[in-house]
C-alpha cells in the first residue's frame, strides 16, 4: 500500500496578502484525510491584529468585522496550529499543502513574529517532514502541460472538486484528494517512500526555481533571483502558485 492510501493531513491558510514575510493569518485549515475520505478536521479564525486588505476579503470573504467578532488572537492561532502540525510530523504523518512554501513560510513568520518556537524548535531542530506539495509534484511528473498550475486549474486536470476555492477548508480537504489522484496516476510517485518522496520535492523545487530564474534573466531581468528552498523558506518572493 503506497503512502497515498495512509492517512494525509491537508493544510492551508487564507491571509491578508500574499508575502509569507509580511501577511497575517485569517483562517486556517487542517483535515485528516485517508484514500480521499474525509476523517476528521479543525478550523481557525483568527484576529490578524492588522486591517484586512480590501483584496484579500475579496478572495477569502472574512472582513476586519467578523475577524475581530469571532477571531482569536493571531499568536494563539499560530502557536495552536504549528502544535497540531507538529504532533503529525512527530508521528511521520505526511502534511499536504499546495504550494507549502508559502503556507509553512509564512506560519514560521507568525510564529516569529510572536515570539513563539518555532516549527524546527518544536521539532527538536529537524525539518519539518514529511511534506507533500500536489504542485511541485505536478509541476515535476507534467512539466510540459499548458496551462495555469494554481489549485483550481489542477484540481480539474485531475478530476477533483474544489467546492469553495479559497476557503481553508476547502482548499485543505482538496490538497489532500489531489495528492491521492496525483499518485493515482503517475505509479513513480505512489512507489517513493513518503521520506524519499519529501527529499525528491526538495530537488524538483530547486530545478524549477534555477529554470524559472534563467528564463526571468533571459527575458531582461538581469538580477532576477528565484529562491529554490522548499518547503520552509526564508524570503518571501515568488511562492504563490498562478
């Protein structure tokens, strides 16, 4: 039975803007998820502590009001969440994310932010894995697909329903099936070990990143610089999916 018939743990976050440096947590997401079934999930709403650009409300719909009504404070969502996905980690349970750079980048900026250990801290100095990223997957095993590669548009490559795009939840519970369906699929990926499969995502984040900074420099942008860290970064540039 391959790692993509155990359980999975979906995570995502919707924030107030799109630097992992800079943006706050809004609401967060973790599912338990086991051959694409739901098992079980925990939600948070969080009081960012700063005002919600109008953008982001646009893509998310939790305005400052309802954040400040029914949120917790942004340090005790963070902390709450890098706890759960900790306990996982400990366990060798793969966490999903799609596009986990930014969602574990800017987590460790929370977490900094307020003070708090961080997620190597938390896991006695080791990385945090195994990790799971549906689009640097994708990305590596169809590399010359056209088209867009966010969540939406790869969900539909693979069959999967995105009920609510840009709800945590949503997009949590969908990493996870994305995962399953990627593996499904392309049998090289489901054979890896979930430990080799996490080193794999490693190389394959730092292929395209030095492919994508070339082609910036091809195209003017002489001192374009195109970070290949994956999954947990440092900088903030260039980590949304389009």
């Amino acid at each position: 039975m391959g790692w993509h018939q155990e359980l999975l743990i979906g995570f995502d976050l919707e924030t107030t803007g799109t630097d992992p440096l800079e943006a706050r947590i809004v609401t967060g997401a973790v599912i338990e998820v086991r051959a694409g079934q739901e098992l079980g999930r925990r939600e948070w709403l969080a009081d960012p502590g700063v005002p919600i650009p109008e953008d982001a409300v646009a893509v998310h719909g939790i305005t400052d009001e309802k954040a400040a009504a029914e949120g917790r404070p942004g340090a005790e969502v963070a902390d709450a969440m890098a706890a759960v996905l900790v306990s996982y980690w400990q366990a060798g349970v793969p966490v999903v994310a799609y596009n986990a750079a930014f969602d574990l980048s800017l987590l460790a900026a929370e977490l900094r932010r307020h003070g708090l250990p961080s997620l190597r801290d938390r896991l006695g100095g080791a990385e945090p894995a195994p990790v799971v990223d549906p689009y640097t997957i994708d990305r590596s095993v169809d590399r010359y697909r056209r088209g867009k590669r966010n969540l939406e548009a790869v969900c539909t490559e693979y069959g999967i329903v995105l009920d609510s795009a840009h709800n945590a939840s949503a997009d949590a519970l969908a990493a996870a099936r994305l995962a399953h369906a990627i593996a499904v699929r392309h049998t090289k990926v489901a054979d890896l070990g979930v430990a080799e499969l996490h080193r794999q995502q490693v190389r394959w984040y730092a292929e395209w990143a030095a492919d994508f900074q070339n082609f910036l420099r091809r195209k003017g942008d002489a001192a374009a610089v195109v970070d290949g860290t994956w999954p947990l970064r440092e900088d903030g540039a260039a980590l949304r999916a389009g």
